[in-house]
C-alpha cells in the first residue's frame, strides 16, 4: 500500500500513517524507528489474524475449496490494498466482495465461479443485517391475493447466477456455467432466519415482472406469462403459476404494493 504524503502533519500523526502502513504490509514499509520490531511483528499478527478470520467466517464456502497458500495470498492483498469506507465490522464482507469484483485480477488458478460464490455467501449476512421491516397491512389475504397488486418484499431477494452456487461445495466445483441459469429467491422471515429457494426460468420471469409492475394484478401477470410461453393450454400455466405465487405469499416473499 503507498504510504501519502504526511509532510504538513504533525509528527504523531505521520508516526500513525507509518505504522498502520507497515501494519497492513510490513513487506513493503518500514517498521516505525519508535517501536521494536517484535511488539510490531505482535501488532502485524494480530490485526491480520483478526481480518482473516472474519472473512473466511463470513465465506465458509470459498474458504474451503480455496487451498491455504492462495487464500492467504487474496487476503494479504485484500488487507493491504483495499481501501475500506466503512469502519463497521459487519460491512466487511461487503468491502471484500467489492475487492473481488473491482480491484483483484482473476488469478489463473481461481475457480470460475469465485465472484458468484463469493456474492451468494455474502447475501445471507446482508439480508440477516438488512434494517427493513414488513408492515402487516402489506401482508395479501389468501382471499385477495390473486387481483391484488403485488410487489417484492424488501426481505426478498430475487438472485440469479451463472453457476448453480447453492450447490458448490468441496466435492462439487464444476468448471462451466450451468446450461441454464440458476435462479434463487433468498428471503428473511420473522424470526430473522434467513432462506434460500431454487425457482424455475418462468417463475424468475414473474418476480421480474412484478418488480416493474406497478397498476397490473397477480391475474393479469399471469396471463401474461401465458401469453408469452405461448402454451398450448394457458390455463394450466395460470394454474401453476398460482400455486407459485400462494407458496411465494405465504413465505411473505410478495405483499400488496397498496394496502
């Protein structure tokens, strides 16, 4: 990390500017002339330990099927390069997750789908975290739910990857996309648990229409997915694709854009 110019600061603060410096790359800056070098080398360890162990908590997955050489090569870089805009513990995954996709070269050796595994682990702890609340007058009544106009809940996720993440694991690493994508909804109940559903291609479809819906009912929706399949009897995809949405109401995953 290049240390800035600190030549109009005062000396403890340029003396902060070198040793969070060689903190965060004691390869590349020298130790402070004020502190000996074993207390550093303590310092070094600890706030590196303490880093590395917050990520590889946050992103159990990626931890495991990455070998130890090349984690902790992606966390000493991360550690010393990133710079964070939050001082927030439970921001730093996401400050990781920005490293990963916007400043960290793709390595020849890391798993293609690294940036989608990474961004599906980090969903859970930032929807667990997300400061939103359902209000109960947005909660559709099984009896109204068909020509209510609904909406995505804020505590509903809809995600799409590339890779079938949900399923990587150590035995499972597939090197190419899927041949479809995968589509999840990740949703938060009232508990604070946090979940994750595999929906179809025609289901992801729904919930993207109904995120730019703003005057059609679920029945008109639907129609409207039938008309685009172009299916042979579109009262079966009706059919279907109620059955979907009341499994989807019930979750509290679509509410009423208008209660």
């Amino acid at each position: 990390m290049t240390i800035y110019s600190t030549v109009d600061y005062p000396d403890f603060i340029r003396q902060q500017y070198v040793f969070a410096a060689h903190i965060r790359n004691p390869e590349s800056n020298p130790c402070p002339e004020a502190v000996e070098e074993r207390r550093m080398k303590i310092y070094c360890e600890l706030f590196y330990n303490n880093v590395e162990s917050f990520i590889a908590n946050s992103f159990p997955i990626l931890r495991k099927i990455i070998p130890d050489k090349q984690w902790h090569a992606m966390i000493r870089d991360y550690f010393a390069n990133h710079l964070s805009h939050t001082p927030l513990f439970p921001e730093m995954p996401r400050e990781f997750l920005k490293y990963l996709e916007h400043e960290r070269a793709m390595q020849p050796d890391d798993p293609p789908f690294i940036l989608e595994l990474a961004h599906y682990e980090w969903v859970e702890l930032a929807l667990s975290i997300l400061d939103e609340q359902i209000e109960e007058e947005t909660i559709i009544s099984e009896s109204d739910f068909l020509d209510a106009i609904p909406m995505i809940s804020p505590l509903a996720w809809p995600l799409n990857y590339r890779f079938p993440v949900h399923k990587i694991s150590s035995d499972f690493q597939p090197c190419v996309p899927g041949a479809m994508p995968t589509h999840l909804i990740v949703y938060r109940d009232a508990d604070f648990g946090v979940h994750f559903m595999e929906i179809n291609s025609v289901t992801a479809r729904l919930l993207q229409l109904i995120s730019i819906n703003d005057h059609k009912s679920a029945r008109i929706l639907l129609q409207q997915i039938a008309v685009e399949l172009d299916h042979a009897q579109p009262d079966i995809v009706i059919r279907g694709g109620m059955e979907v949405l009341e499994d989807l109401r019930k979750r509290h995953v679509i509410l009423d854009a208008y209660s």
